[in-house]
C-alpha cells in the first residue's frame, strides 16, 4: 500500500471512529432522557428488552440482559416491573430450574410491533440514500468494532446460552 492509501485509509478510519463515537452519545443522551418520561411511559431500556425477546420464543435472563445492554440484575428488576404490566411472563426452565425464561405476552407483542412500526419510517428515511451494498458494509464494519470491544472489555462476551 502507498503512503497516499496508507493516509487515505487513515483518514477514513478517524472520521468512521468520530462518526461511532458521536452515534455512542447520541444514544447515551437518548437513554438520559428517561427521568424526563411521563408517569407509566416504558424507558428505552425497557424497550430494549422488550426487543430483545422480539425475534425470539424464550430467552434466559441473563442473555436478554446481555442484549438490552443492562446487568442482570437490572434486568431482573425491570422484568419484574414488565411482568407486573402483563407485557412479559417468566418460566422456570424445565431444563434447569436456576434459569428463568421470558418470553412477550400478545400484550408485550402488539406494543414492541406499534413501537416498531412508530420508528422503522424513521430509521428507513435516515438510511435511504444509501444503496444496499453500502449498508451491509457498515454493518459489517460496526461488527467488526462490537467484536474488537468486546476482546478488549472484560465480561464483553455474551453469555451462555443455557
């Protein structure tokens, strides 16, 4: 590779870098937001995991946990609040009774489905002048950076499915 590639690549890492880096404020601002919610307004972390059971018949705490970004033991308590709403129920495992399966009631369905349908014009919209191509590659190039941080972050692996 030329100096002038060499530089050119570089150059492009540091905007791709400044690019990630204020998407990952821009997310935290969103998530700082939730004590200014109305009074029974799910939170964008219960949303999370709410979406995180979208794709998926049953997941174990402790891995939707992993996929709404919280701690388990953060997530254990909201799910207790989600439980209460009637919009997640919780099973024991008959695999093994320490693991505590959740699933989306058709309640907890219809409000991720209405939430979605809110947002998905929005995120069509903010992506639409970018051609397919240009979008696997920068979802290919946001895994690769999830998988650099999670080899240098302790606990950065998912858990186990169990």
């Amino acid at each position: 590779m030329s100096a002038g590639t060499q530089a050119e690549v570089r150059g492009a890492a540091e905007e791709l870098a400044r690019a990630f880096k204020g998407c990952v404020r821009a997310v935290r601002r969103l998530r700082g937001r939730e004590t200014r919610r109305a009074p029974g307004e799910l939170s964008d972390a219960q949303y999370g995991l709410l979406f995180g059971l979208r794709e998926h018949k049953a997941l174990p705490t402790s891995e939707l946990a992993f996929l709404a970004d919280l701690s388990p033991a953060t997530a254990t308590g909201m799910l207790d609040g989600l439980e209460a709403s009637g919009l997640v129920t919780r099973v024991r495992s008959d695999r093994d009774r320490r693991v505590v399966l959740t699933s989306l009631t058709e309640r907890g369905r219809a409000l991720v489905d209405e939430r979605h349908a809110r947002f998905a014009p929005r995120l069509e919209a903010a992506l639409a002048e970018f051609s397919d191509a240009e979008l696997h590659t920068a979802a290919a190039v946001l895994d690769r950076l999830r998988e650099m941080f999670d080899e240098i972050t302790p606990g950065g692996e998912p858990p186990s499915q169990t």
